[in-house]
C-alpha cells in the first residue's frame, strides 16, 4: 500500500517538476550598446541593440539580433548596422539565467563626409566607417561571439546585467580587411 501512495505521489510530482524546469518559449531583448573597434585607430560607437529568441528547449534559443552604433572619429560621422542570427545555450538556475551565443550575419558601415569639406567629398561605396574612415556605405559578413547574464525580476521581465561579445567584421579598405571589436550591452528582457 505505501508503494503505491509513493508512486501516485510522484506520478503527481513530475509534471510539476517538468513544468517548473520549462523556460520561456520568446524572449525579447532591448537595451543600450558600446562598440569599440581597435582597428580603425580605437574608435568608439554608442548606439542600441535588440534581439528576439525562440526557444525550443528550455536551454536552447534560436535568436535573431539588431544592432545599431554611431560615432564620429576626427570629424567624420559614422554609423554602423549589425543583423547576426545562431543558436544561443541558456543555464537557467532560479532568478540567475547566465548564456552563451554565437551569430552569425553582415553588417552595414556609412560614413559622412565632415561639414567643411561638404560637396567636395566624393562617396567611395567599396568602403566604410568602420573600413579605414572613408566616405560612402559597405556590407559585408559579421559575427559575434560570447555571452552574458540575465537576473529574473518576474517570471516575464528581467535585467540583462551584461552582454559582452567579440564582433568580428570584414569590411575592406585596402588597409584593413576585418574588424576585430568588443560589444558591450545591457537592458531589459521581455520573457513569454
């Protein structure tokens, strides 16, 4: 007779657990970001990012992210759009929710030319910002890597603490042919 009060008690135990272990099936993610490329003489970039993740396990999302960085380098105004897509791995423990994530995509650079040389500055569309410093748009391959650390403020809101990434981009100027920067975000993550 115990064993099988036991045994009902755990068939009405599981699911609960199971249930308790699921995470979010979306998230959405908004907030600021920060830019630094070394290869362009330490420029620096402010600007925001987003991104939304499906999740199909509790541990795994699949995330399409957004970005987009501006700054101005002796003079010269640029801009720099990212759109990255891969997996992403989630250690959900309570309130803490650490991951990991690599994307994969392109990104878009545009640069102005400075105000006083106005008209005189001819766009060179081979280039960009964030290729040398030059006048004119490029697109090229984009990739990040790294992770970050989310903390539960309900069950559908947190505070993403920190998201750091490697970004790697390949815009070429005939200087320079990749990019090797460092992407800084935080913000608030939506969870459903």
């Amino acid at each position: 007779m115990k064993r099988r009060i036991l045994l009902c008690g755990l068939m009405l135990l599981l699911p609960m657990v199971a249930s308790a272990q699921e995470g979010p099936k979306a998230e959405i993610f908004g907030g600021y970001s920060y830019v630094h490329v070394s290869d362009v003489g330490s420029a620096n970039l402010n600007g925001g990012s987003s991104s939304v993740s499906f999740n199909p396990k509790s541990w795994l999302g699949i995330v399409g992210d957004f970005g987009g960085y501006q700054g101005t380098k002796s003079g010269l105004d640029g801009s720099v759009l990212t759109y990255l897509f891969g997996p992403k791995v989630a250690f959900r423990k309570g309130r803490v929710t650490p991951f990991v994530q690599g994307l994969f995509g392109g990104a878009h650079t545009s640069a102005d030319p400075p105000p006083q040389l106005g008209a005189l500055a001819r766009p060179r569309p081979e280039a960009g910002v964030a290729g040398g410093g030059v006048f004119g748009s490029s697109n090229t391959f984009a990739m990040a890597v790294g992770g970050g650390l989310d903390v539960n403020a309900t069950d559908h809101v947190g505070v993403r603490l920190v998201q750091a990434e490697y970004l790697l981009t390949k815009f070429k100027d005939g200087i320079h042919d990749r990019q090797d920067s460092v992407r800084i975000s935080a913000g608030i993550v939506f969870r459903f």
